[in-house]
C-alpha cells in the first residue's frame, strides 16, 4: 500500500487504491479505516477524496529494533532521518510492537539528550520474532518461560513438537501470536539448545539468540575468504613502503589470535621519536561491496567472550593473511609519525606498506622486561631490550601531554575468569594493567588522533569516534554526590579538565571506585559519527578509530577512504601545523551513507557490548551459585530506595541486598546523599561503606545475586 502510494505523488483515492491493491468490498471498507487512521496520526494528508503521503516528518514508517528492555530504537525506512541518529523508544511507547516489527511512529521534531523519541502509533506488519526460554510441560499444555528481558511473557506452545523435548531444555521459540488482552503470546519451537543452561558453551549460545548476534558465516563470504592468497606476493608489494627490515613487533595479551597492530619506534639525531604504528591492511582483502564486505557491515564488530570469540571476518582471513604475525611478509596502512618531546606529532605519513613482524610479544612479558622481574627473559630478548625502553619513554611523554590537554583515565578494573580443568569459573579476579597496556593504547590513541586529523584538515568526509560534552543533569546530580562526600564539582561549564582534577584527588581514598564509578555514569557513551564534535573524554578536537580493522566496521571504512585518498594522489603527509587543503571533488563515500554506517556500527557495538557484559554476569551468577550461606566483606556501591548493591571484595562480584532484608528498622532513601537511613536515625547505609554480607539466593538464569547484612542476619537468628 505504501509503495502505491508513493509512486502516485499528486494523490490517488481510497477506491482506485484498493482497486490496485485487487481488494474486494470487505478489505476496501477495511482499507478506508486504514487511510483515516494514517491521515490522524499523520503520515497521510487528504485533498477531497484523494490521498497522498505527507510531507510532514511527525509520522514515519520504520522498524523496531530492540536490544534489552529498556534499550530499544526506531529506525525509519528514510536513510536522511536514519543519518540524523538514533531515534529512541519508551517501554511504555512501544504499543504492543516488539522487535522486528515494522510500524508508523510519531516522531518528536526535536532532540533532548540528542537524541530524539518516537511513539509507535501503528503496527503494519509484525517481524520474525525469537525468543530463547526453559521448556515446561504441564498436564494437557506445554509453554515456555522466556530466559529474555525483552520479551517477559511466557509462550504457549502449538503443535506436536514440544513433546521431542523433556522438561527443562533450553530452546528457541518463534512467536506466533503475540500477547493481547491479559493472554500469552503463542509460538512453537524452532530450536533446541541444550538440556541445561549449565552445560559448557550453552550459555553463550543463548546470548548470541538473546542478542541477535550473525554467528554463522554464509557460504559466499566462506568462499571470497578462502580465495585470498595465503602469503603476500611480489605483485601486491609493488608501489608500497618496504618496511619488512625496520624492526617491528606487536604486543597483545596471551591468548589473542589475531594481531592486527604492530609498533616500530626509533629515536632521531635531533631527540624526537620516529613512532610507526602499522595496522593490517584489512581493506586490501574485504573489498567494497563483496559478500564479505556486507557481512562485515552486518556484524559491526567482533564479540569477545571469555573462552570465544565471534569474529566479525573469517578465521581464514582474521587469524591468516590479515594478522601480523612475526616473522612473515603482511600487507599494511601504516602512520608514520615524528614525534617531539612534548608528545606533540611535527610531522606524519600515512602510507600503504608491507611490514615483517620479528617478534609477537605479550603484555606480561613486556612489562616483566621493563621491570627487570626475569633475567631470562632479559636474555632471550636483549635484541628488544632497547626498543622497550624507548617505548616506555615515550609512552610515558604521551601520558604526560594528554594529562596536560585534561584527558580522563578512570582506571576502573575489568574482570577475568578463571577456570578449571572442567571448564568451570574457578575464580573472579580484576584485570591487570601494566606500563606494556599503557604503551599500546598511548599509541594507538596517538595514531588514531593523526590520521583523523588528516580528514579533517583535507575536509574529507569520513566516520569519527565522537564522545558529546556531558548532559548537564547528570553532570549536577553527580555534583550533589561529590558534595556529600565533601568534594567540590561544578554544575556549569564544566570540562574534561575537572573530571581529571577529581579523579587525582580520589586516588587512594576509600571512596575513589564509587566516586569513579558514579563520574563515569554522568558521562555519555562514545559512539560514531560522520560529525566531527570532538572527544570529550579524550579532551581531543578529532578522533577516529583507524587501529582494528580486523574486528572494527568503522576501522575498515576509514582504511578504505584513506586508500581512496592515496589513489587519487591527496597528501598522505603533513603536520599538526598544516592548513586545510584543498579537497579531492568528489567525496570517495557520500556523507549520508557515512553516517548510516556510523549509527549501524553504533548500534552492533551496543549489541555486542550488552551481549559481553550478559556473559560476564552470567558467569558470575554460576560462581557465587556454589557459595550461597558463605559470607565476604565488600563496599557498598550504589544505592536505590529498593536497597543497596554491594561489591565483594575478594572478587569482581556485586549482588544486591533487599531493602527488605534490613529488618531492624525501617529504612527511606535518601536521594541527595545517596543512603538509606533508618527512621530511628541511628543507622544509614550509604556509598562507600564497608559491610559484611552473607549470599543468600543466586538466579542463573537472571543473573542476579542477593545478599543480607552478616550483622542482621545474626540478630534475626538471636530473636529466634
């Protein structure tokens, strides 16, 4: 209907629509209520007996997306609304619509926290809807309680199939009736996972259906892979920089596979650095518009678990031909850049190589060199030896200059599992981060500030890693926070510089995790955009990302456009100081099409990020399953007027204590000082409190972890 309608711009009526879509009387009658209901909400606007599609943007046709519960979006079939950015959705807008489903929403014109909302108005057409839940049967019916947020309903089941499973296995059921007037949806199952959300793997594979995440490489794309030659030839050498005798290494953790960075570094007669980040040449492989090109596309990025990784390109080309691996020829972009000892960059080139790394260097043993902690390792590497010590220098210099510019380095830990022989968690401890991370990450950060800098200097259209100023009331509650803690924040203009300012001041105090975390809370999340605004947490006017096109959609773009630049003969050198040149006439990717790539690179990295935090929980969940009436001394990290959340200390593990559970008194939140405080005065809990906390019940399949306090816990049992 809606393509009719938009092939006859000057209006067509009721009638002669329903005699193009071949309607009979009934299904016309039904069609003029449609017409009308479109008319009000105002996607269609009416001349006489005539309709034509509106003008107006208020009302749009779109799709549905939904990642969690609370994370869902609109995206319209217009790709100039979809370039504007992400268009939000209220739980309580949705109206029925889950995801997939296509429908007309009201669109508010106007932005507020820049990004605007939408109201699903209509359902045109319901999508292909999936749902991964515990199978149980009862007398006469089976159904199945959905293991996902998004969806919290549970299914009846159709059909003779439920029967091939036993109670309790995990399966994936397709709805084929959604929930109306106090019923449950229907569906019938579509696949079996595993009898049990406990067996190994199976946990991961309900989060790749939960989050919607291509796991399976097409045919084609297998194919376009396997065709790449498996070695560098001469041919595809010829017109690049030969670095292969310039000492290069790549440094990553233990158990990476692919190593898509490698470092060259030397000092220069007049004491600057000559630094060469060399990244993997990914787009020579993963042409424009190939099967390989637009899966990529579709999967955005790779998703990292912790014993599996689901690539965004085949092994055949992530782990073979595109990863630097020492000791072999491999085709590279690489910036080449001067640096000085301010950590300014006076000079760059930006060049098409190819690269021979001598060594694949880990984190661990780097810093284990650095800190004279294994004379045979020194001995092994004494070749090195030197070269490290000169990137610790620098890295160091880079530190220095970004803490000048007002970058923030919260340094909150991450977690890593261990496991045992069986596969189980074994334990849950805090990531390390030694001077080995930092030298990496200054340079990557150095290199990906250079080559953006570069587009923007030609005023090339290109996708930047953007982090927006902010919102100014969280940026107040949070202020409120550190107040009652005794620090001063201001509620106006601030910058990145006062973030930084608080985080020194913190290092070391019992409150610094929660104040920490609660400052990177107030800030709003890094996303992409074909719109320079500058990084915010970065404190840098222009930021890309340029450094992991093996598991990176952006990255890849961006190498692309710089190969495109470089064809067309465009200065791949410059300066910090350089003035803007004139640019090539035609843009190598339109702007509209960069900001669709932008906002959908966005979005799967929402995706994989929800999907590797599930896991994590999940994990934990399992852990602390086998701990339940064992007690730990943890700090209290947030706290809600439903009760606090506490985070152990022996591991890298919250849960949470009901403010239920709080029996000696009656306790009310207090929002300004974040703590609930009894009603008879003589007890508070609050941010940054140290507790003793019992595990009391553990949910699996939720996630969730709940505590009590030790000490009340032991009066409830005097009473008894």
């Amino acid at each position: 209907m809606l393509e009719e309608l938009r092939q006859a711009p000057e209006g067509i009526s009721a009638r002669d629509l329903g005699e193009a879509l071949y309607l009979n009387r009934i299904e016309q009658k039904s069609l003029k209520e449609l017409l009308n209901r479109l008319q009000g909400i105002g996607l269609l606007r009416r001349h006489g007996d005539e309709f034509r599609l509106s003008e107006s943007r208020r009302a749009l046709v779109g799709a549905i997306r939904q990642r969690r519960r609370k994370m869902i979006s609109f995206v319209p079939d217009d790709s100039s609304q979809r370039a504007r950015g992400r268009i939000r959705v209220a739980p309580e807008d949705l109206n029925g619509a889950f995801d997939g489903d296509r429908v007309v929403a009201s669109v508010s014109p106007h932005a507020r926290d820049n990004e605007r909302t939408a109201r699903v108005e209509m359902i045109l057409k319901r999508g292909r809807l999936r749902v991964v839940g515990r199978l149980h049967h009862g007398f006469r019916e089976s159904w199945v309680e959905s293991l996902d947020e998004k969806f919290p309903f549970d299914i009846e089941l159709e059909g003779k199939r439920a029967a091939e499973a036993d109670e309790g296995w995990i399966v994936v059921a397709e709805i084929t009736g959604y929930p109306v007037a106090g019923h449950n949806p229907t569906g019938r199952i579509v696949e079996q996972l595993g009898a049990s959300s406990d067996e190994p793997g199976l946990d991961i594979q309900i989060v790749i259906h939960k989050h919607d995440l291509p796991h399976i490489f097409p045919d084609e794309v297998l194919e376009e892979a396997e065709a790449a030659s498996p070695v560098v030839t001469e041919d595809q050498i010829e017109g690049r920089l030969d670095l292969r005798e310039t000492p290069t290494v790549t440094i990553d953790g233990e158990t990476a596979r692919d190593f898509d960075d490698a470092i060259s570094l030397k000092k220069l007669d007049n004491g600057n650095f000559h630094l060469g980040v060399h990244i993997a040449d990914v787009s020579y492989y993963v042409r424009e518009n190939t099967a390989l090109d637009q899966e990529a596309r579709l999967r955005g990025t790779s998703v990292y678990f912790p014993e599996r990784a689901i690539p965004m390109l085949p092994e055949r080309l992530s782990n073979g031909i595109c990863s630097l691996n020492p000791k072999v020829d491999r085709l590279a972009m690489s910036a080449l850049m001067e640096v000085d000892r301010r950590g300014v960059v006076v000079n760059y080139e930006l060049r098409e190589t190819v690269i021979r790394s001598a060594e694949r260097m880990t984190y661990t043993n780097v810093n284990k060199l650095l800190t004279h902690a294994d004379d045979g390792l020194a001995m092994r590497y004494a070749s090195l030896l030197g070269l490290f010590k000169t990137m610790e220098e620098l890295a160091r210099i880079l530190i220095t200059m970004r803490e000048r510019r007002g970058a923030i380095d919260f340094n909150l830990p991450e977690s890593v599992f261990e496991f045992d022989d069986e596969g189980g968690v074994a334990g849950v401890l805090r990531a390390d981060r030694n001077i080995a991370h930092r030298i990496i990450e200054e340079f990557m950060l150095l290199a990906n500030e250079t080559v953006a800098g570069h587009f923007a200097r030609l005023k090339i259209p290109s996708i930047y890693r953007i982090h927006e100023e902010p919102n100014p009331q969280r940026v107040i509650e949070f202020a409120e926070l550190a107040s009652a803690y005794g620090y001063s924040f201001p509620v106006e203009g601030v910058s990145s510089h006062d973030y930084q300012r608080l985080s020194h001041q913190l290092v070391g105090k019992p409150e610094e995790r929660v104040l920490a975390y609660a400052m990177l809370r107030s800030l709003q999340r890094a996303r992409y955009s074909a719109q320079n605004i500058g990084h915010f947490g970065l404190a840098a006017p222009v930021y890309t990302h340029f450094t992991s096109p093996i598991r990176r959609y952006p990255d890849l773009i961006v190498h692309r456009l710089l190969r495109a630049l470089l064809k067309l003969g465009s200065a791949s050198s410059g300066s910090a100081a350089t003035q803007s040149r004139k640019p090539p006439r035609n843009a190598p990717i339109a702007p509209g099409e960069l900001e669709l790539m932008a906002e959908e690179s966005s979005e799967r990295e929402r995706a994989a990020d929800a999907a590797e935090k599930e896991i994590d929980e999940w994990r934990k969940a399992v852990f602390m399953a086998e701990r339940v009436g064992e007690e730990f001394d943890g700090m209290i990290i947030s706290v809600r007027d439903f009760g606090f959340f506490v985070e152990l200390d022996d591991f890298y593990i919250e849960g949470l204590v009901p403010v239920g559970t709080l029996i000696d008194d009656y306790y009310r939140y207090d929002d300004r000082i974040h703590a609930l405080i009894g009603r008879n005065g003589k007890r508070r809990f609050r941010l940054g409190d140290r507790v003793r906390v019992r595990v009391d019940r553990v949910n699996v399949d939720r996630h969730l972890v709940d505590f009590s306090v030790v000490e009340l816990n032991r009066k409830k049992g005097r009473r008894k």
